[in-house]
C-alpha cells in the first residue's frame, strides 16, 4: 500500500473521480437524449460494453479509494490503472476520434473520458503516487485488467455479434486480424509497463 498520501494528493484524487463521473453520467444522458440504445437499463448495458466506460468506473472507484483513506491504494494496480486509462485516450485520439461523432453535453463528456481524465489520471501518478517500489515483477498486473476485459468483450461478442470496437470484430476482420490486433496491444501495455517501472525506479528521487 502507499504510505500516507499528503492532503493535496487526496483532493485532487477526489476531483479526478468527480470528473470520471461525471464524464460518465455526462454521456449516459447523451445516449439517452439521442435515444440511440432505448431504455435506461439498454443504455447502461450497451455502455459496459466498452472498455472506456469500464476502465473510468475503475478510475471513479480507485481515486475515491485514494482521496478517502489515508494510505492510498496499491502502487502497482493505480499504475497498471494509470496505463490503461492512458491507452484509452492514446487509442481513441489515434484510432477511434472520426468514428462517433457528438453533440452538446456527449462532446464534453467524451473529452473528459478521453482526454481529460487519462492526462489528469497521469499527472497525478508522476506527481503524487511512491513508485519506488514498482519492479518488473509487477508487469503481469499491467495486461491482467486488459486480458479481463478482452476474454468479457469477446464473450458479449460471440452472444450477440455485437463488438466494441473495430480492431476486435471477429465477423469483420476475422480471428486471425483480431488475433494479432490484440497481441499488438497487450504487447503496448507490457512496453508501457516496464516504462512505468523504470520511471518509478527514479522519479521519486
């Protein structure tokens, strides 16, 4: 766990969950606005398909977890969370930014799921997290929450035919493109942790 964390890592821990959340809600009342998935109960259901949703309710939870106790959480899984949520903004901006379009308070809420929260989430980690003790020991912790949430899209997938996102569409690219798309981006995230951990090993001093 964290030592104590000082009280301006605790506030601004709050703000950036605040934000996450209302980013979310901001969205969810879009979709419900433009009626694109029908029932509020369709709507939250077709949202936890995506792993932006899903990795910014991990960053709500985390961050509250870090701004109400004392000792902050786990160094290794708010850094694996600080790389995830950074490749969600990393991915959308490259890949992802011309394929939605969004009016009014969905154009506020996109950017704070994709812009706003993953650079807030990043600087706070450089700024306020202890990273001594990050090794490369901890790199498995960085593609657990990925792989999860790949074995879950993929599951929703096969069901209902309905993938998330281009890149991983079995019925469109097939299994040999998704393959190697997936592979492309678990090998992404295991670079960016050992980043992560050589910057942990001296930023601190």
């Amino acid at each position: 766990m964290f030592p104590a964390l000082p009280p301006s890592a605790r506030w601004t821990a709050l703000i950036i969950a605040i934000v996450a959340a209302a980013s979310l809600a901001g969205l969810f009342v879009h979709n419900m606005q433009i009626e694109r998935y029908g029932s509020p109960e369709a709507t939250a259901w077709a949202m936890a398909r995506f792993f932006t949703i899903l990795t910014n309710i991990a960053v709500v939870l985390t961050f509250l977890v870090a701004a109400l106790r004392r000792d902050g959480v786990g160094g290794p899984w708010i850094a694996a969370l600080t790389l995830a949520v950074v490749l969600v903004g990393a991915v959308f901006h490259i890949l992802l930014s011309g394929i939605t379009t969004f009016s009014g308070i969905g154009t506020w809420a996109n950017q704070g799921l994709h812009t706003i929260v993953p650079i807030a989430c990043f600087l706070w980690w450089l700024i306020f997290a202890p990273k001594r003790t990050l090794d490369y020991r901890d790199l498995p912790m960085f593609i657990v929450w990925p792989c999860v949430y790949v074995a879950y899209a993929l599951a929703r997938g096969a069901n209902d035919g309905i993938y998330p996102y281009p890149f991983m569409d079995l019925t469109e690219i097939g299994a040999a493109a998704v393959a190697t798309n997936l592979a492309g981006l678990l090998l992404t995230l295991l670079l960016g942790g050992v980043i992560f951990v050589m910057v942990g090993k001296f930023a601190d001093r």
